[in-house]
C-alpha cells in the first residue's frame, strides 16, 4: 500500500487514473527490511512510494531508519528483504547497473563540508555528473559554461570556476551541491537533512531553491528530515518513522494539526514553544512567566534514558530496541503513554483510514486531538 | 545595566569585551549581564561572534585570541586575573557545557572518572568520595542506574545522555554561572525537549545564572527570561524575552522570528519566509550598520554610522532602558506585516 | 574480546606458516651447494654424493618440506650441516641475547623519541629543532651510525668496550644506534597525537574544569597518545626479535643475527631456516601482545564491548 497523493495542481497528469489504483511510483518500497551485518535492524517491513512527479516527506529522528531508506534510494545499499523497484523495475545489482539508474536521481545530503570533495574545484565538482553519465557538457569548455549556468540558478551567479568548496559557507556549498544534483536533468530528487547543518536564516533560502527546482523541473521529490514544520511546508505526503518503521502517513496538514501515531503527536509537542507565554518544557521554576498548564498527557515523549536503564543505548528515534522481543510489539509501546498490554503483545498492522492516510497504531488519536 | 529583583550579585558582568581573533574582529564592544539566578538566551548564527563572546567570558579561548574589556562574575572580577589564579577559583564559580558531547568527553577515560574529577581537584575529595560524588551528580541529572553509567565510556552513550554528564559536570560544584554554548542544538527534538526539562527541573531546585546560546527561538522561548541578539559581533538587541518577542525592534531579530513562525505555520507549498543575502563572513567589515545588505528599512544613515545600543521606546509598566537595539530605525510598535523584511525568495 | 584475540592467534599461526614454506622455497632457489660448504675441500663427486645423502638433499623437495616440518612439529628444528649442533640448541641461548638487546633498543628509542615529541609540542622553539633531529636520524643508515658511534666512544675516547660480547658494558652503544634510529618514529607519533588531544575539545573541557596543566597533560592527553605508541612497541619489538642483523654485526653482538648472517654465508641452511621462523613467530606474538594491550588502553578499540 504505497502513501496516497492528493490532486496537486501544475504536476502533469501521471497517466491516466484507473479507478482506485494510485499513481505509478517512481520509488517504491514494498516491505523492505534492511539488517545490517551486527545485527541491526535498521528497517522493518517498510511500505512507501514516492509518486511519480509527486513528493513525499521522511520524517523522523535518529535511529528511525529514515537515512537506511535514502541509501536503498541511491542504491548504496540493497534491502535484506522485500522489493525495492524504480519505475516498477528492480533496482539493479552491480554498479555498472545502477548507473543508468542513478542518472535519474539528483541527491542533496546533509553535511555540506562532507559532501563536496576539496581537492576539486567547484566547476569539477559540479559538472562530474556529467562527465560519469558521459553527457554532453562534461568538459572543458563546454562544461565551463553549462555549470557557470547552473550555478548562476541556484544563486551563484558570477563564481569563480575556479575556486575550491573551502571557500563558501555552509549555504554556498549547499548550493553548488544543488546545482550538481540537477545538472544532469534527473526525473527524481533525494534531499537528506540538506538544511540541517546551515543557519537558521540560510534554511529558508535553501528550501525555497529546492522547491523552485522541483516545480520548474517537474521533479519527484523525496524529502528526509528531523524537522516536522519544514516537512510540512516542502512535501504533499509524509510519511513518519521510528525504530524502523512507518508509524503514520498522510497529507502534510493533517500530520501536523492531527495526528492519529502516539509518536507523531509527541513529535510535535517537544517542538519548543512559539512564545515564551507558550512555554511548556522547560516549565518548572521558570520564573515569574505565566506558564502554560502541562497535562500529565501532554504527550512528551518519556525519556530514553529509561530504554538506557533497561540496558539499551536507546536512540530517540527508536533504533536499538531489544531485537526479537520488540518484532512482535508495537515499536513504540515502550515510551507510548496509551500503550497497553495489546500493544507490547501484537504488532499493530498499517490500517488505512482512508484513500490519505494510514497508521500503525491500536488506539489512534482522534480527530482534533492537536490544536 | 542591572536586572532588578536580584538581591546578590549578577552571575555574569560582561563590559566593553573585544576579541580579536589577529585581524579578525569577533566580538565588538559587548556589555551584557546574567542577573543571579537569570537564564539569559544569547542568539546568533554562524560568525555572529556569540561563541567567542561566552568562550572569552569563561577565559577558554586561546592564547593567541586577544580579548579586551571587564568580566566579572558572581561579583568577581575575573578578566584581570592571570590563568593560574583563575584556574584555581574557576570551577566553583562557572561551569561550562559545550556543544559537542563526544567530543568533549575524553575518550579513553569512563564518564564517571571524569565527573569526579571536578570534585577531586576543587573540592579535596578522596578517590572514594569523588566518586561517590559523581555518581550522585549523575542521578542529579536524571540518569538512571547512575553507577554503571560511571562505569562507561563516552561512546557508549547516546548523544542526551552525554550532554546529562556535561550538565552534571558543568553543574557538579553549583556554581553561581553555568555558560552553555549551543548544548541542545545537535540533539534530536525529543532529546532536546527533555534536555530542556531537566533544566527546567535543575533551575527549581539550583539557583544559578545560565547564559544560553542558541539560534533557535523555539529554545529562547522556553528557557530565557532576557534575550540577547549578537549579529557581526555586536549585540544588536537585548530586552525581556516576552518583550523582545512581543515587539522586535531590530529588523534581524523581527526576520529570526518571522522565520520560525512562518515555518511553523505557512501554508504548505507556498515559498518560506527568508532574510534575504547571508551574513558577513569573518572580517568582512563595510561600514556602518552590519545588516544594513539585508534591511528594508536601510537609509543612508545606515551605511554611515554604526549604530550603538539604546533604548527603546518606554512602556508603561517597563523600566526604560531595559530594552535596548542597535538601530537607527527601530521598530517601536508590535510586529505588524508592514515590518517585516522582504519575504521574496 | 576473547573472539577477537583467537582470530589474532588464527591468522598469525597462518603468517608464520606462510613465511616457513616462502623461506624453504627460497634455500633451494639460492645457488650454492650445502656439500661444498661442509667439505670444501673435497673433491670427489661421491664424497659430495655421499654427503648429500646423509642430509637427505636428495629427495624431492616435497619431501624434504614434509620432513622439515614433522621435525618442526616435534620441536625439532634441524641440525646445523656446519657446526653438528640441533638448530634449536644454536638459537636458544642466542634469542636471549638478542632479546636482551630488543628490550633494551625499545627502552631507548621510546626514551628518546618520546622526549623529543613532547619537547616538540610543549615548546615552539624546539619543534624545527626536533625535525632537523628527526630528519637527520631518519636519513643516516643504521651501519653509518653504529660504527660512527664505535669510532667515536670506543676507538677515539675509549669509553666504550670495542670487541664483541654481550655484557652490560657492550649493551650501551648497540642499544644506543637502535634507539636513535628508531626515535623519529615515536617522536612524530607522540606530537601528532598529543597535538590532536590538545586541540581537542576534550581538553577544553578539562581546562574548564579548573584541572592544572600537568594534571591534563598526565591524566588526559598521555594516555590517548599510549594506544599508537603501543602499536609501534609491539611491532618494534617483533621486528628486532628477528634480528637485528646490523647492529650486531657492527658491534659483534652474538645474537641470532649474526647467527643467521654466518649461516647464511656458510649455506648453511637449517640455522637460516630456523632464524626466519623463530623470527615469525616473535613478530606475530608481540603483534598479538600489543592488540590486547591496546585494547585495554583504548576502550575504543575493543570490539563488542
């Protein structure tokens, strides 16, 4: 059951819609499970797809698998078990397969110190995609020119070819990590993090180039980060992890002013207050502030340090539960204030609400439990 | 400036600080203070000159940093002393909390050894009761099973736990001034949050002065009771924090929090709110006011004259004075649309 | 850990073995006839014949290999063809000696170039001066320097015994060369990693600690530089348990490097062969020794923990 996609207006029509079946996916998962050698469970009978000319959000913490899924994306890693298909083909085994395949990907990772290697310089690094997919443009001083261009539409207009990543901050190098990622003209954009190592004022800018590129290109779009409101304004579908799991999907609205998933709800509530007359964690002895009454439920997330006396070095997102013990549970019973015994004894399936949205959970949020 | 309503001396008394990195200058000119008992959130970006300011505060910068001007605290003058006398004195008067805990923990030595050190060293404890000590400092932090904590070694433990052992480090002799530089910033929002708690739970029962770095507003808004804006190595606002998110008058600190209310609460889709261009990098000086590049209220004022902190407008009920920008056009009135910097992408 | 340990043991029982079959293949493929090297001068071809039956070097190689290796299995090295001794009684008494000289060679350049790393880091003054030191070390062959070493104490001011031997009194200059040889290594071990610690974050943490400078410098920034230092010292000491064929040539120090150097000139094959795995073994044991050291020191390093 791959996540839904309402209409969106300006993506070109995928295709004629038979009735009740979703649009074709560019990406899908289908109850992959990734082990990694150790023992780790980093992934766990995942569902997802990501619609052709659509996006779809990964939201979660560390530890909930969410980085394991882009490295499937990109083919740097091969599932344990299940089907992981691209265009409804099998991603191939061997590099020499995966290329034509991921000269439709663009990627954008997180650390932009880590990601563009120092020792080329930036026209180099821009135009690589290029020269390994053997497009034209790669070289001299065709290349010269076609990355002067992409560089000037991701906000460098006028840089020095020449010059080293050492030389841009944080945002700049994201940027010229942007314009790589597009130069080949791929169908399909994998952002990680990209905006989590930057300043908060240079996010914004960030962002805003990404959905520029995505809508002027047409791109599908897979979105991976931590942040609950940045999803929420970049992708149509999200889809939330933890320990490994899909806990909920749906629209970006509804996740965020509704969840159904205990775990997306405390998501949310340990987002700091907008207003310090809002303030909710750091509540006791805060002085004179009037603070806002937190109810027993309030639904913050009770401290991993409790999975740590257990003997675990939990990971807020879930991962490092005990092994075989927790497969047959919900992956969140252990911290999930509603949990009870069904929970720690079953394995609660993905249950479709309807065409939108789906949750793994035995006793959801109602509606407007979340103001 | 004193903060009224403490009766002992502030925590931290920072006056005319400069610090100079050789020709690079971080820190211009800054005055602030951390009244006893106050959290003070100290916000800034990259290059904003905020770490140099807390690292020049606890005397933690290099020998090749020049740093001028007066640092007091808990009354003390410190910025006089040399390194030895300062040595001596310093971990019952401050505690430090970095922002990366594994690499501020050293790696080959248990957590608990290290802990204890703190008491070993300044409070004339034996090997036995330090590390007594240190175990009770740990569960002081709420970590469960402290004990066997102490027995572990730094990557061993997640990334909340080590920033728990760097609070009970930081905190181990109560000092009047804990400095935190960014301590929530790599964690993950659930890890943050109860990070955030357990400060809420310490400052009931410890009373101490914390100056907070941070960028993040959410965490400004949950901890601070003073905020404290740095932009190119000035403080270009300082207020009450209720105040300074009720009625930003510089333009910076109105584009920080119009940024986080629009990511929280733009419609989906639709282009993020942003300050146009980038900060200054290091060194870069123009002339005049820093984010003139950035300002839509810039007049030629701006490109002549740096503008210093004043007061800003006095209400009812707030003392004049208290709230401080560096601006020639502050804002005087609440935040309205027709304030805000350009939203254009 | 223990896993870790025994697929240390596994794999270095299969390196000595490795080198066993590399070293008896090479005997046969250097010219030369043992015969001739035990009976110079005889002359008649079923002399040599006879000769070469009694040392069984007329069966195949094959089975001379299966051989070699019962007897290795039983303890039994071989006999010298030249001085009519087993292998195993020459190397004894021989391995102490050179021993003797290992430890004290590993002594002296942990000595030195320990000394001259920490000069290094602590003092500005004194780092171009320890690299001219370094380098200059670095670039003299270790003959150059034993023997200018000899000629300077032994033969110009005579505070140094000249003729070979293995006392204390012989042990300085011998130990000496080694030390000096080996010291850049460790000296640049030893400022590269107290560097490292001291910018680390770590220390600035320690320093906000209000912890002394002797105390960091003794309690943290030392013992991260111990787990490479360890490293070097096992495979330090592994390499001169082999032989330190140089120096004691040099110095005429009788251990089994100048064993192996005199059999090897004398053909004389079962004492080469019994040097080379005598020597294996030394350098996959205290390969082994240092791992599990290390592993204590650095708790990063133990797996599974």
């Amino acid at each position: 059951m791959t996540a839904h996609l309402p209409s969106q207006a300006g993506a070109p029509a995928a295709g004629p819609e038979r009735a009740g079946s979703p649009p074709p996916a560019v990406i899908a998962f289908d109850r992959v499970s990734k082990r990694y050698r150790g023992g780790r469970l980093a992934l766990d009978d995942v569902t997802l797809g990501l619609p052709d000319g659509g996006s779809l959000g990964l939201v979660g913490e560390s530890g909930s698998g969410k980085t394991t899924c882009v490295r499937l994306a990109l083919g740097l890693d091969r599932p344990t078990s299940g089907r992981l298909t691209f265009n409804g083909a099998a991603y191939p085994a061997g590099r020499g397969g995966l290329r034509p395949l991921r000269r439709q990907i663009g990627f954008v990772l997180q650390d932009p110190y880590d990601s563009l290697d120092p020792r080329m310089t930036i026209r180099d690094v821009v135009a690589e995609p290029l020269r390994i997919h053997r497009l034209p443009g790669g070289r001299g001083r065709a290349a010269d020119r076609v990355v002067a261009g992409q560089l000037a539409a991701v906000g460098l207009p006028g840089a020095d070819l020449r010059s080293y990543p050492s030389r841009y901050s944080g945002g700049g190098r994201q940027r010229i990590a942007i314009a790589r990622a597009l130069i080949g003209s791929p169908s399909v954009l994998i952002c990680d993090e990209p905006t989590s190592s930057l300043d908060v004022s240079v996010q914004s800018q960030i962002v805003n180039l990404l959905l520029d590129a995505r809508r002027e290109r047409h791109l599908s779009m897979l979105f991976v980060t931590h942040d609950l409101d940045l999803i929420g304004r970049v992708v149509d579908t999200v889809a939330v992890m933890y320990g490994g799991r899909v806990v909920e999907t749906g629209p970006a609205e509804l996740i965020r002013r509704s969840p159904r998933h205990p775990y997306t709800r405390a998501l949310h509530d340990a987002v700091p207050a907008d207003h310090p007359r809002g303030r909710r964690l750091a509540s006791r002895g805060a002085g004179p502030l009037e603070t806002a009454g937190a109810g027993g439920d309030a639904g913050a997330v009770p401290p991993a340090s409790q999975d740590e006396a257990a003997g675990y070095a939990a990971e807020p997102g879930g991962a490092g539960q005990a092994g075989a013990a927790a497969h047959e549970s919900c992956i969140f019973a252990s911290r999930c204030p509603r949990a009870q015994d069904r929970c720690r004894d079953e394995r609660p399936p993905m249950i479709e609400e309807d065409a939108l949205r789906s949750y793994a959970c035995f006793f959801p949020l109602p509606d407007g439990a979340h103001g | 400036m004193r903060i009224a309503g403490a009766g002992n001396a502030p925590a931290l008394e920072i006056s005319g600080l400069n610090v100079r990195y050789g020709p690079v200058h971080a820190v211009f000119d800054a005055c602030l203070t951390v009244g006893a008992g106050q959290v003070v959130a100290l916000i800034g970006e990259t290059g904003s000159g905020k770490s140099s300011l807390a690292l020049a505060a606890a005397k933690l910068l290099p020998n090749s940093a020049a740093v001028t001007g007066q640092v007091s605290i808990a009354g003390r003058e410190v910025s006089g002393l040399d390194a030895g006398e300062f040595r001596r004195i310093r971990a019952g008067l401050l505690g430090c909390i970095a922002q990366d805990a594994m690499a501020s923990l050293n790696p080959v030595v248990p957590v608990g050894r290290q802990v204890g050190e703190v008491f070993a060293v300044h409070a004339g404890m034996g090997r036995r009761q330090a590390a007594e000590a240190a175990v009770a400092a740990l569960a002081q932090v709420e970590i469960h099973n402290p004990a066997a904590v102490a027995r572990l070694y730094a990557h061993q433990l997640s990334g909340g736990m080590r920033q728990r052992v760097m609070i009970a480090m930081a905190m181990a002799l109560s000092p009047p001034l804990i400095v935190a530089d960014e301590p929530t910033t790599a964690l993950d929002v659930s890890t943050q949050a109860e990070i955030l708690r357990l400060i809420g739970e310490l400052r009931a029962r410890v009373r101490c002065g914390l100056l907070w770095i941070t960028h993040d507003m959410g965490v400004v808004a949950e901890l601070a009771d003073w905020a404290a804006v740095m932009y190119a190595g000035r403080i270009v606002e300082v207020g009450p924090v209720e105040r300074v998110f009720d009625a930003p008058a510089h333009p910076y600190t109105l584009g920080l929090l119009q940024t986080r209310r629009d990511l929280r609460s733009g419609p989906v889709g639709a282009p993020l709110f942003q300050i146009p261009g980038s900060p200054p990098g290091p060194g870069e000086d123009p002339g005049g006011c820093p984010f003139r590049p950035r300002c839509p209220r810039a007049t030629e004022v701006c490109a002549e004259v740096d503008p210093g902190l004043e007061p800003v407008g006095a209400d009812g009920g707030l003392a004049s004075g208290e709230h401080r920008a560096a601006c020639h056009h502050p804002a005087a009135a609440p935040a309205g649309p027709a304030d805000a910097p350009a939203a254009a992408p | 850990m223990a896993r870790a340990v025994i697929r240390r043991l596994v794999f270095g029982l299969i390196a000595v073995a490795g080198v066993v079959a590399l070293a008896f293949v090479l005997e046969f493929v250097v010219p030369g006839d043992p015969a001739k090297a035990i009976a110079p001068r005889a002359q008649s071809p079923a002399v040599l014949a006879g000769i070469r039956a009694q040392l069984h070097l007329n069966r195949p190689v094959i089975v001379q290999f299966a051989d070699y290796l019962g007897g290795l299995l039983h303890g039994n090295l071989g006999t010298s063809y030249v001085q009519r001794q087993s292998v195993a009684s020459l190397i004894g008494p021989r391995l102490l000696t050179t021993g003797v000289l290992a430890l004290a060679g590993v002594v002296a350049e942990v000595i030195i170039g320990g000394a001259l790393g920490i000069l290094a880091t602590l003092f500005g003054w004194a780092r171009a001066l320890v690299g001219a030191v370094n380098l200059t070390l670095l670039a003299i062959p270790i003959f150059v320097l034993g023997l200018l070493l000899l000629l300077v104490f032994g033969f110009r001011f005579g505070i140094a015994p000249v003729t070979g031997g293995a006392g204390p009194a012989q042990l300085v200059l011998p130990a000496l060369t080694l030390g000096l040889i080996g010291a850049p290594w460790y000296a640049q071990i030893v400022a590269d990693q107290m560097q490292d610690s001291l910018a680390s974050s770590y220390i600035r943490t320690a320093v906000s600690k209000g912890l002394s400078d002797s105390y960091i410098l003794r309690r943290h920034v030392l013992r991260n530089v111990l787990s490479p230092a360890i490293t070097m010292v096992g495979l330090d000491l592994g390499a001169y348990l082999s032989g330190v064929v140089t120096v004691e040539v040099v110095f005429v120090w009788p251990g089994i490097g100048l064993l192996a150097v005199n059999a090897l000139h004398d053909l004389d094959r079962p004492i080469v062969l019994g040097t080379v795995i005598v020597g294996a073994v030394a350098v996959v044991f205290f390969n082994l020794v240092a791992d599990v050291l290390r592993m204590f020191v650095d708790p990063r390093t133990r797996e599974g923990v």
